[in-house]
C-alpha cells in the first residue's frame, strides 16, 4: 500500500478490460414509468419528457389520455423519476391535480 488515498480504484482503474453495465436507456427508463404508472393507475397515459425545463412537472387532464410532463432530471435522478411518477399517479386516481399537501400526506401514509 501506498500512501495518498490509492486505496479504493474503481473496478475500471483495477481492470481496464472490464465494460461496466450501462444503465438502462433513457427510452427503456421511460417505458417503465409509463408501464408503472398505467398499472397502478389502471389508465392509459402519454407521458413526455421536456428536455427543456429540465424540473417540469404537469399533468393535463383535458384530453381522453391523461398527458404527463415530467422534466429530463428524472433521468439522472431515479429519486426524483419515483416522487414525479408518484404524484402522477395520485392525481390519475383522483382524477384531478392533488395540491402539495395532499401529496405529502399520502407519502406518510404509505
């Protein structure tokens, strides 16, 4: 052992040769929210990610479809992705947009 934190080499820097997994791609990632929303939801939703306001959160309830915004952060941040996709589904089973504290008291309950 050296001195100067050489300690811990991530597994590329012990093995150069080693691919690490990538993880899931940004469509497949967004699949499965779609899938897990319209599962818990048992309703069919258009869900779309803006590239642009990247912490955009919107649900519009005006068309058959309920059509679902959610800013591109919830692909770098699988937290964010769970509390947006959460929220989605609330207002899908209330059928209209919940306000902030009806939402931080269903996350209590569950």
């Amino acid at each position: 052992m050296g001195t100067g934190g050489g300690l811990f080499l991530s597994l590329r820097e012990a093995d150069p040769s080693v691919k690490l997994c990538n993880a899931m791609d940004d469509k497949e990632f967004i699949d499965r929210l779609r899938s897990k929303m319209e599962t818990s939801t048992g309703v069919a939703v258009d869900l779309v990610i803006d590239r642009q306001d990247k912490r955009h959160l919107s649900i519009d309830f005006t068309t058959k479809t309920p059509s679902i915004v959610f800013g591109a952060d919830v692909l770098e941040h699988p937290g964010l992705a769970r509390m947006f996709s959460q929220y989605a589904i609330l207002c899908i089973n209330q059928r209209r947009e919940v306000t902030e504290l009806e939402f931080l008291m269903f996350l209590r309950r569950n």
